[in-house]
C-alpha cells in the first residue's frame, strides 16, 4: 500500500514541475552548440530553483586536474560563451551548482571541429576457447571490423578453466611487448572471472564479500594479493573471501588501470532459449551491423528511476551522463508511470537509457541469482521482450555482481538492439566523452581510474567505496555515432604508383575520404591523405605500388551534436593491393625512385631533379652566364670564362704569366 502511495505521489509531484528527484538535483545537466568564426563554445544547463551559485571549470582533454575555475555566472544564468575555446581542440568542463544547499556536478567534453584519431591502438582481444571454433566468421568479422575502426588486433584464445594469473599473464606479456599503443582488452566468451575485494556496495550484508573483477586483466602494474581477507559468510558462495582461495583481497584497484576492459560473457543463461554460443554470435551480428550503421537509435535517452524513495541521488549517473549526449530536452522521465521499463523499451527505440530498481534475487536449479530489478524488469522479461536501449546503465541491489546465471545486467546484451550496460551509481560512471567520438572502452576506463577528478565518486551512501567491481558489460570498442563506409577498395599498379579506387559511402554531408595504409609489423595504420579526398579514386606520385600491402579508405564527416563539432570517421573499406611488382628507375622491385621523386643527376649546375616519365633524372638549369661549365652559384668568376688563378691572355704581349687575379681580371 504504501509503495503505490509513493509512486502517485511521485508521479504528481514531478507533473507539477515544483520538485526535482535528489538525483536530478545532484547533476547538472549540460548540452553544448560551438561556432568556428568566431571561434566559441556556448554551455547550456537546465534551470534549477532556488540556485544559489554557479562555478564553471575548463581543462583540456588530456588534462588530469581542473585548476582554478573560468567563470562563476550569475546564480539565475542558464549559458556561458566561452570566447576563448581553440578550432581543433578538445576540452571538458565542469559546471558546480549549489541549490538548496545542494551541490550538483555537470561534465561535458566539447571542442570545435575537432579532429578524430586515425589510430586508436591496439585491442587485445581475449576469446573463449570453447566457442571460438563455432563463431570462426563472427570472430574474422569482428577482427576486420575492429581493423577498420582504427584497432590493431592481437588475439589470444584462452580456456574457461585456466587460472585468472594465467590470463592476465597473458594480458601483460601481449602489453609488455609494445606498452606504448596497447589500450584495450575486449574478453568474449566464459573466459575466467576474477574475483577481489570484500566488499557490498548495494549495501546488503549477506551479499559482503568478493564480486567480479574485470578490471584486474586491465590493472598490470600492482600487487594483488589473496592472504588478508577472510570472510566465509556470504549467502552465495562465489562472493566467500577466504585466504588463498583464489579470490584477491583488493577492494580497489592496486595501481592505476593501464587498459580499456568490456566483456561479451552469455553464458549460462538458460531463460533463453538459445545456447551462449548462438546468443554470442547474435550479439556479434548485431554489433557489425551497427557499426556499419545498418540501423541506427534514436538520438534519445530514457530515464526511469523507481529508487527515488531512496535519500541518495541513485540515479544522477544517468542524468549527468545522457544530458550531453542526446540533449536534456531529449531525455524522457519515465517517472514511475506505472509501467515497467522493460514495456517502456520493448520494440522502442533509445540511444541511452538508464533504470534503477530494487534488486531481485530468485534460485534457478537451485543456484542462488540475482535476475532483475523492481519495476524495471528480470532476465525472463528480456527473453521475451526486444528491448531497444542501445547504451545503458542499470542500478539495483545484487545484480551487479553478475557473474551468476540468468544475470540482469547480462541479460539486455542478449535480445533487442542492446548493445553494452554498466550497474552504475556506486561508484559513478562518467560517459560524456562519448559526445566527442571517444570509444564506451574509454570512459569505462576512466571511471575505474577516477579517485579525485570527477565528482561525485559514488551517488549512493557510501562516501568512500571501491572500484573494483566495475564491469562494461559488452563490446568496449563502440562509440556513439557511426558512419556508412564506403566499400570496394581496390589498389592497383600504376606506372609504379598506387592507384586507389572505391565505391561512394551513402552518408550525406561527407567532408571526403582519406586514405590509410597498415604497417605489415605492428598493424598500425598511418594516413596518406592530408585533407579528405571529394571523389572516389586518389593517386598520389609520392606512394609507391607496394605489392601485398593493406590499405584502407574511410568515410569523414564533420558532427555537429550536443556536444560540440569532431570528424567523425566511418569503419575502413580495406584492401590488399594487386598486381605484378614494378622496377622503379634504378631497377629497384617495388623500390621508391618513381617519376615525379627526388634524385641526383650529378650536374651542380641544376636544380630540383626529379625523375621524368622516362626515367631520366633531370633538373633545371641554373645558369652559366660566361660559358666555362661552372654555374653562376659555384663560379666564382661569373663573367669571365675561367676561375681565379686560372691561366688566361690579357692580349698584351710585353706582360708573362697571365692569370685571373681576385678581381676576375686577367693580368699577367
């Protein structure tokens, strides 16, 4: 009875417009529009009663620590211009505000036409190998895609049964070998769990104890140790701590996390009907096809909150995080309208949602779960339901510990358009550099390394919690807004120049092309293009044919969101060049003494050789004004055949030994 009054009462009140949930109130709610002439960045946020200050911080990208605050308009004010922003440069800021006596924080990344990476590094990717054998095409799929994203792959196929150090041996050797462009682990499969920390954060004491750990194949520098936590009291015996029992004792990360860490795990879960490996390789499908923008979500968000009975602002991850990325005015609240989330979202359309609920537990052939949320939906649910959330953040008790079958957080990666979810609020997650084109992988790894630069660190009840718990449940590579590539790519032999040719993208709005080529050693890709090519061929004189090497073309644009403004790049169309080696000019096979390049025709009385179609190097002649075979810029006697010292015939028969003296006479 009294659960229904609260819901009626929430439901009024937020109709009203005179209350705000404690979690709207905690998060500033920011959006973006930029200008390149003159250059500025205009910051907007939702209004707030009773706002009593406001206080604006700026650092750039890279930057680990905000500084002294930019601006600190007046309390009533909704926008600030910053006139001083750089076209090309990627910024955050922050937005403080105290209303009530209550803070709120709001991030946003922004910049003005900022330019995309080329290269993102290199993926680690970590496969089960019980089901790599029977996704073999999902697996080449997903490892060309990732090359076309900008990803050099490593691959690793490991047992479900090794031991985690094994794994994140592994993990460290493959980073060991090139620290400086290894970025990223994507685990696919069963692959083992790691298990650290004695720790609750949904509060409940029966649930103390050690949770899933992902992040500890991304942390390679610490110490993880399994000798001081000692707690055998757990209701579900994964989360029991003992020493030496495998479990680690680190309830936060010893060192700060080197790599980017998201997991595609379905395993062991039987409320649908298909087996993990078919749930894996529908997950694989749907995630290609995204990335080649095949379909596309709406540019929306959802928020459905039915932890507002709660103090604590369980929910302001989701406001402060969606607000750049769809928009504020974009964002639908749900507000405990007396239908589940789950309905709200099966068949439905959203780039990002957000829901909390209380947690359920249930025992499925007598294996203690925890499969849903209250008012949000259960595992059951998704199984039979299309939900169309595409990135999501859930929060409730129990289920982000979830490694357990028929999982919740899990559970929306294996049906509909879902594509990766987090159990966020405790600690916070802190997305908004998706705005400006950054990988999920990224953010996720900046949430698990933040201690101090983002505030606050936790939305719940525990002022100082762990982080080691946090988990990207799926592809960590995704970003937010994908291209139509172009495809077709063909290279060919051109008088001994790569000839590049493909088949239009259907974007519209495409600043052009550019063209990459990959390092045979390394897997790196550097471009070849300075600006982005209008048509749909390019030969350039200064490449080379290389026979057998790979090249890549993709799709550029210039994105213009809530954000701010960033080339985006589409996925690569990409291509081994063809055809039979050429001798360059110097008889080199395949060698780079082309026609057009730099040579020396051994003559320093020319200039600018190059070698002609012909392959004859030659070069413009700089002048020999007295005709001795010495030019101007060597002779030192320009007008007078011969060189100081040199003999000569001053014409005068009483005069011996004539010679050019140093004033270019002859005088004997």
């Amino acid at each position: 009875m009294y659960k229904h009054l609260v819901v009626v009462v929430a439901f009024l009140l937020a109709f009203t417009g005179a209350a705000q949930t404690s979690s709207q109130r905690a998060s500033v709610q920011l959006s973006a529009t930029v200008l390149a002439s003159p250059p500025s960045i205009t910051l907007s946020w939702t209004t707030l009663a009773s706002t009593t200050s406001i206080t604006i911080y700026r650092k750039l990208r890279t930057a680990t620590s905000w500084g002294s605050s930019i601006a600190t308009p007046s309390a009533s004010a909704l926008t600030y211009v910053d006139n001083t922003a750089s076209v090309g440069t990627a910024y955050e800021y922050k937005v403080v505000r105290v209303a009530n006596g209550v803070t709120g924080t709001g991030y946003i990344a922004s910049g003005i036409e900022v330019p995309g990476p080329d290269y993102r590094g290199k993926l680690i990717l970590l496969v089960d190998n019980t089901i790599a054998s029977s996704l073999t095409a999902e697996l080449n799929q997903l490892q060309y895609d990732l090359r076309a994203d900008g990803w050099a792959v490593v691959r690793s196929d490991v047992s479900p049964t090794a031991t985690v150090p094994s794994v994140r041996s592994t993990v460290i050797n493959l980073y060991n070998a090139d620290p400086t462009n290894v970025k990223a682990v994507y685990i696919v499969g069963h692959v083992p769990v790691p298990y650290s920390g004695n720790l609750n954060p949904d509060g409940h004491t029966e649930h103390l104890g050690a949770w899933p750990t992902d992040g500890y194949y991304g942390e390679l520098n610490g110490t993880w140790t399994d000798n001081s936590v000692n707690n055998n009291a757990s209701a579900r015996a994964a989360n029991r701590n003992i020493p030496g029992d495998g479990k680690f004792d680190q309830s936060n990360f010893p060192n700060e996390v080197e790599l980017q860490v998201g997991r595609l795990d379905l395993s062991d879960m039987p409320a649908f009907s298909l087996s993990a490996t078919e749930l894996t390789r529908a997950y694989l499908n749907k995630a290609h096809n995204y990335k080649l923008k095949a379909w596309s979500p709406t540019v929306r968000g959802l928020m459905f909150d039915n932890l507002q009975w709660v103090s604590n602002p369980m929910a302001a991850s989701g406001w402060r995080s969606m607000a750049p990325l769809v928009g504020p005015a974009n964002i639908t609240n749900a507000n405990q309208n007396g239908t589940d989330f789950h309905l709200l979202i099966n068949g439905q359309s959203y780039l990002w949602t957000y829901s909390s609920g209380g947690g359920l537990q249930a025992t499925d052939g007598g294996v203690l779960t925890y499969n849903g949320a209250d008012g949000v939906g259960t595992t059951q649910a998704f199984a039979s339901t299309s939900p169309g959330g595409v990135f999501n953040m859930s929060f409730g008790s129990y289920f982000g510990d979830w490694d357990n079958r028929n999982n919740y957080l899990r559970a929306p990666l294996a049906s509909g358009n879902t594509l990766t979810n987090c159990w966020a609020a405790i600690p916070a997650w802190y997305f908004h550099h998706m705005g400006m084109g950054d990988n999920i992988g990224y953010s996720t790894w900046i949430s698990m390394n933040n201690s101090a630069l983002y505030t606050p660190l936790t939305d719940g009840w525990q002022g100082s919690i762990g982080r080691s718990h946090l988990g990207l449940m799926g592809d960590p590579s995704l970003r937010m807004k994908m291209l139509a590539p172009p495809s077709n790519l063909s290279v060919n032999n051109s008088s001994g120049i790569a000839s590049f040719a493909w088949t239009a993208s259907s974007e519209s709005g495409l600043a052009g092309y550019h063209v990459y080529q990959f390092d045979a050693t390394t897997g790196s890709i550097s471009r070849l293009t300075t600006t982005p090519v209008a048509g749909t061929s390019y030969l350039n004189a200064a490449i080379p044919f290389i026979a057998g090497r790979d090249y890549m073309v993709r799709a550029v644009k210039l994105e213009a969101n809530t954000s701010g403004s960033y080339y985006n790049l589409s996925l690569g169309a990409i291509a081994t060049s063809t055809g039979s080696v050429t001798n360059d000019c110097m008889g080199v096979p395949g060698g780079s003494a082309l026609p057009g390049t730099p040579c020396n025709d051994n003559n320093p009385c020319t200039t600018a050789d190059v070698w002609n179609a012909s392959c004859q190097c030659v070069g413009i002649a700089s002048g020999d004004t007295d005709g001795d075979g010495v030019c101007n810029a060597q002779d030192n006697c320009p007008n007078l055949a011969g060189q100081i010292g040199s003999s000569c015939n001053d014409g005068n028969a009483c005069t011996t030994g004539d010679a050019i003296n140093a004033s270019c006479q002859c005088a004997g």
